[in-house]
C-alpha cells in the first residue's frame, strides 16, 4: 500500500536526518520486553525519584519500556510526556499504552533529530528522564538546554547511558556538556551496565 508522508525534500531531509546513529525501531520490541527487567527494574531505577501526581518527560522513550511503569508510579493525577525521533517507536508505546489501560495518562509525541519541540513545557516537569538517549543525540547542548527549560525550579533530571556504547570519557564530556547548560550534578547514580548521573537545576544559571 502507497503510503504518502510528505513532499519529497521533506522525506529526503527526514531520512538524512535518521542517519545519525539512531537505535532501529525494530529494536524497539526487544527494548520494551520483560526480559529486559531482569537487567533494569524500572520500579528499582526510577522508584525513589517519582511521586503520584507528577509530571514526567520520558525522552527517547522508545516503545515505552519505562514510560508504562513511570505512568503506574504517577498515578492518575499525573501525566507523563513521552518523546521520540522515530513513529513506529510511538506507535508501539501508544498500543500498549492502550492495552495497559494507560493511555490517560501519557501524552506521545514525535520530535525532530535537532529539538524535542517541547517549548510547551516550559517549568512543568518535576522529573525528566534520558535513559539510553543522548549518545544518539547530534546536538546536546540544545537538549540539554531543552531539558533545563521543562524542568521546574526543585525538577529533577536522570541521565543514564548504556556502558557498552559509551566509555567513562564520553560520558564525562556529557556531563560537562549537561552543567555547560545550567544543571548540576547532585549524585552518581548505580545502573547496572550503565554511566548514571542525577542532575538538578543550577538557580544561579546567567
Ligand atoms: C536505545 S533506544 C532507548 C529507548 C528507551 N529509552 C529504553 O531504554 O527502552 C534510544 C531511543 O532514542 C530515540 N532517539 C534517538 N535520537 C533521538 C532524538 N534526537 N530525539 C528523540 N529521540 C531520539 C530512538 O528513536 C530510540 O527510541
């Protein structure tokens, strides 16, 4: 079937675009499995930071691995934004959104390679998370700048990524990049496999 997804300079600029060593989204399935828990407990990870009632960007979602624990933990007064590059990785968080009795719950939404596009959430976000994003991301310090603007003043940003993909000195250039835009480091955090860091907003920021 003949699917029409826009003028062709824009499906050429989308596909160059996806060429910056974006995880495939068929990997999306084995992400969101529940074999994975065995190695990430999203209740262990992101337990003591979210709260009922809290809003929670969720970036680089994928199919939702911890978007649909995240939306349990916040219960129905809270909301979580989830956000990725790819459609098909919202189209399978939106199904199983749906088939969890979630979808209330959670807003998804497709973004561009260069920008979250979440100008909208300005100060709304008490928790963000970035787990096994931001070594797929060109342009950091934008979203890094991104992720500050969201963040309430007392928000809090967990940023996590993979060991295997990411050595100790990139990581270290990353959090660099991430207090270059305003946030401070408040703790180390243990992730199994993984370089974690807990950041809050610097009040003081120029
Ligand atoms: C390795 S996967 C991790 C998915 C999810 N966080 C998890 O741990 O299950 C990375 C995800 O980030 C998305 N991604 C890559 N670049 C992105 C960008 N610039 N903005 C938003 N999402 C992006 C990919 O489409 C993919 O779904």
């Amino acid at each position: 079937m003949y699917e029409y997804s826009g003028p062709k300079v824009l499906q050429l600029k989308r596909r160059n675009e996806l060429s910056h060593r974006v995880c495939p989204w068929w990997l999306g399935y084995f992400l969101a499995s529940p074999i994975r828990r065995f190695l990430y407990d999203p209740e262990e990870v992101l337990g003591p930071y979210i709260k009922e009632g809290m809003s929670v960007l969720d970036m680089g979602c994928g199919m939702g691995f911890f978007s649909l624990p995240i939306a349990k933990m916040i219960g129905r007064s809270g909301k979580v934004f989830c956000i990725d590059l790819q459609e098909k990785m919202i189209e399978g968080l939106v199904k199983r959104a749906k088939k969890a009795g979630l979808s209330e719950r959670i807003e998804a939404r497709t973004c561009r390679q260069n920008s979250l596009g979440v100008k909208d959430l300005a100060g709304e976000i008490d928790f963000a998370l970035a787990f096994a994003l931001v070594h797929e991301v060109p342009d950091k310090d934008r979203l890094f700048s991104e992720i500050y603007d969201t963040l309430r003043h007392d928000g809090k940003f967990l940023l996590v990524e993979p060991g295997g993909h990411v050595s100790k000195k990139d990581f270290e250039q990353t959090i660099s990049t991430a207090q270059g835009a305003g946030f401070e480091s408040l703790s180390e955090v243990k992730v199994r496999r993984s370089h974690a860091v807990l950041f809050c907003r610097r009040t003081d920021k120029k």
